[in-house]
C-alpha cells in the first residue's frame, strides 16, 4: 500500500475548499496516510493563535488528525517540515500538498484540481 504523507495546507482544504479530502483518497487510493509531528505543532499553533478561517481549519484538521488516527512520523530535530516532506519523497513517500515550491521539489504527489478534486501526479 502507498504511503501518503499529508502536508498542513492540505489537512485544511476541507474547510477552505469544503472537498471531502478522506473519501477523494479513498476514490485515488489505497493509501496508508500520515502527518509529519511539525505538521501537528504547526496546527496548534495556528489554532491558538490565528484568527477567522485559518484559526478554524487548523482546529478541523486537527480533529481529523486524531479521529482518523493518522500515523505520525517524527522528523529530524533541526529539520524544517518541508525539508522532511523532500527527504521523505526520495524514501518513496507520496506528498499531499498545496504548496507549489514544494511540488516541484518533490516527484510523486497529491493536488487539489479545481477545487473539488485529488490527483496523483507522479
């Protein structure tokens, strides 16, 4: 099974763009799914300290984080997370991101088309 590892601008589409991120990877899929523990920090800190929308789709991906029980990978102590989504892209991970410099660092990963889809693009 494919390993995807959700970055944090992806975990809040759901709430920016109101697209059902699980069942879309569900349709693309069969993945095992993961977050990167920056990832997590970064949502907490957006969620204690962001105002409006930003404030509330970390608070959402957050929920989804433990409700769906995804694996967390700890990165290296002075690595940044986007570092570690590129060091893990070359171990054959998979990379859900909406963050355009990171696309092109990375070979295989996942997008948001149009608002209201996933794609695999390798």
């Amino acid at each position: 099974m494919e390993k995807v590892i959700l970055d944090t601008n992806f975990l809040m589409i759901p709430y920016q763009f109101k697209v059902d991120i699980f069942s879309e990877l569900d349709r693309i899929g069969p993945f095992k799914l993961f977050v990167l523990d920056k990832t997590v920090k970064e949502l907490e800190k957006l969620a204690e300290h962001e105002k409006g929308k930003n404030k509330l789709a970390a608070r959402l991906a957050l929920t989804f984080i433990k409700a769906k029980a995804l694996n967390i990978i700890t990165a290296l102590q002075d690595e940044y997370a986007d570092e570690a989504l590129v060091r893990l892209s070359k171990e054959g991970y998979t990379i859900a991101t909406q963050d355009i410099e990171l696309q092109k660092k990375i070979k295989k990963k996942i997008i948001l088309r149009q608002k209201k889809y996933l794609e695999l693009r390798e």
